[in-house]
C-alpha cells in the first residue's frame, strides 16, 4: 500500500468513525447520555473540533507529505500535528498574504498548462496550502488546550450557593489523546453569591447571564481557572487527582463533579497495531471504509460530602470535599474514579467480522458496544 493510500484511507476510517460518533451522541434512542442532554451536547462540538482537525490534515497533504500517527497506542496523530495546526491557525493570516488570490492562481494554472503541457504542480500546491490555511483561520480545531467555557448557572438551594457547569479540552501530548472535562462546581465566593442568589435561595433572575460564557463565570477567578486546566488535564493524572487539586487550589469553588471523556484509542485494519487479534479480524472485513474501531472512555469522580470549614485565631481552614473512590472495582480504583464506563462504535461488517471470528466476546470485555448501521446506531448488541 503506498503512503497516499494508507493515508486517504486513514483519513477515511476517522471521518467515519467521527461521523458515528456524533449519530450516536444526537440520537436520543441510541445514547444513555440524551438523558442528561448535557453531557452528549458538551461532547458534540468537541467531535466537530477534531471533524475540522482531520479536513485541515488532510488538506495539509496537498503541500506537505509529511504526516505520522501513533500507530501502536492511541491511533491519534501524533502531537507535534496538533501543535503545527495551532501554528499556522495563529500565523494563517500572515502566510495568506504572501500566496496569491485563488482566482489568480487558477489563472496562472490555465496559463502554465497551456504553455508548457505540464501539470502546474508548484502552483498546485500553492492553491492547496491557500486552501489550507483559510480552512484553518476560522479556528475551531482541537487545539492542545481548548479553554473553558461555563454552559450551565444555577443555585444549590441546599448551599445558597451558586453552582456552574464548566467544560474545556484538551489534547494530551504523552497519550496522544483527545481529552474532554467537565465539571460541576459551587461558588461560594461572597461577590457572587450577593449577585446570583435572590432570596429563598433561587437564581437571580434579573442578571442576564448570556450562556455560554468564555471561562469560569466568576471574573475574579477566571484567569486562574483557565491556568489551572492547562496545568491540570494530563491523561496521567487521574480525574480524583484533578478533583482534589481544583478543591485545593481555590478556598471558594467546590468541586462537586468532574467528568472526563477519553476519546480513544481508534483502530484501523492495516494502519493501526494496537492489539494483533483486532488488526487481524479487521484486516478480513471486504470493505476497507469499515475496517476500523472506536473506543472511548467516560471516567467520572463525584464528592460524597463536603468536610466543613473552620476559622481560629491562628488559622482557619476552607472547606474541603471528600470524594468518592470505587475500591470495590480494581478498574475503577485504578483510573481514579467514582465511576467509568467503556464503550466501543464499530461498523456493522466490522461487528459481523468480530463476531465471526469467535473474539467479539473477549475483544469487547467490559465494553458497551454501539454498532454503525445503515447511516444509524445500534446500541446494546
């Protein structure tokens, strides 16, 4: 297979596989998470961001041959095409002045071929990378951090306190993994308190709060917050960690929830080499277009009680949360977590394939699998 194919395959596979994902995220009869509408409308535009990543890599072909995955591990693209396409997202203006208009360069094409019968190949590429870096401009890509965003404001009626949903990405340089958080968080900043709750513990309904809102709702710690998702959304660390040091790192916001969705790794027949059996059953499926497999994982860590806070003449003390780990669970245990689920989307063939093959069962272990058929998802099997 030469290096164009297994690229356009590559880039095939994933748009498929992204595709699926977002099908199956939108359909309310396929997805548990339609019953928390939130979490599939969190994830969505993140999928749409790494949508626009893939179109932009390989549009990037069209001027430049180099391109690596990491096959053995994550399936993803390795890091360093992450960072260029942040790059040349930041610089696209500046190199867009220096390449002509694309009116002029498709005349000059018309031009060169008719005067020397040759393919224009310099020119080609020269449109390629126009092309390129207009898509790019208009930013939305998985960028290494994607900074926080507030989606949801309420109060705890409980607390009095004010209580937000907040969301961000990010793409892990080690793991070579798209990452998606969320995490619900109580304010019990005064300021905000006196500006968000009205009497009986109720939202104020009189401050217009225009959702979604860049960064953490509260002004005064919103610089701090974005700091903290770029030092704090590594794939090593696991969501109680993050948990743990959110709470620590900030007297006034409570962490009462973070979720994290990993989306990964992804397998494709003939490219990819994460497990021998996988490859080797993919590599039968008739169609190339659905040899491939996604995974994905939704971690999540919740606080089951809040330890009071204390104040002394010499010292005092915040309140701190007390979050829950699932010890009866080795996996759990091991990631870090309340909770987890693995799912697996997988074309109909490719299912067929597995199934076939006696391995579906073992490959499959722990998984929920959602299966691609006939432009729908199939959840359950």
């Amino acid at each position: 297979m030469s290096t164009n194919e297994a690229a356009s395959r590559y880039f095939d596979a994933i748009a498929a596989a992204l595709d699926g994902l977002g099908a199956y995220l939108a359909d309310s009869r396929a997805s548990p998470y339609r019953r928390n509408d939130l979490v599939a409308e969190t994830v969505m535009p993140y999928i749409a961001r790494l949508e626009h990543s893939f179109r932009a890599w390989k549009n990037r072909l069209g001027f430049l041959e180099s391109f690596r995955i990491q096959r053995a591990e994550s399936g993803y693209p390795l890091f360093q095409n992450v960072l260029e396409l942040e790059n040349d997202r930041r610089e696209a203006d500046k190199r867009l002045a220096s390449i002509a208009e694309p009116q002029t360069l498709r005349e000059e094409m018309v031009d060169f071929i008719l005067r020397h019968r040759a393919f224009p190949g310099e020119l080609q590429r020269a449109m390629a990378e126009r092309l390129y870096l207009e898509d790019v401009r208009e930013g939305r890509v998985f960028s290494p951090l994607v900074l926080p965003e507030t989606v949801r404001v309420s109060v705890n009626p409980k607390t009095k306190r004010p209580y937000y949903i907040v969301h961000w990405g990010a793409f892990d340089g080690a793991a070579n993994l798209p990452l998606v958080y969320m995490a619900a968080v109580e304010d019990s900043s005064e300021n905000m308190t006196a500006s968000l709750v009205a009497g009986e513990g109720r939202l104020n309904e009189d401050v217009e709060i225009p959702l979604p809102v860049g960064g953490l709702l509260n002004p005064d710690l919103a610089h701090r917050f974005d700091d903290f998702a770029e030092k704090n959304s590594s794939y090593s660390l696991s969501p109680a960690t993050i948990a743990t040091n959110l709470d620590r790192d900030f007297d006034t916001l409570h962490p009462k929830q973070l979720r994290r969705v990993v989306l990964g790794p992804f397998y494709t027949a003939g490219i990819t080499a994460h497990n021998s059996t996988v490859s080797e059953v993919l590599a039968k499926v008739h169609r190339q277009d659905n040899a491939w497999l996604l995974t994905w994982t939704v971690q999540e860590v919740y606080s089951k009680a809040e330890q009071p806070g204390r104040k002394g003449l010499w010292s005092s003390q915040p309140p701190r949360e007390e979050f829950h780990l699932e010890t009866d669970d080795l996996e759990a245990a091991r990631m870090g977590v309340s909770a987890y689920e693995k799912h697996a989307l997988v074309p109909h063939e490719a299912y067929q394939a597995l199934y076939a093959s006696g391995e579906a069962g073992r490959i499959f272990d722990g998984y929920k699998v959602h299966v691609v058929s006939a432009g729908g998802v199939i959840t359950d099997v």
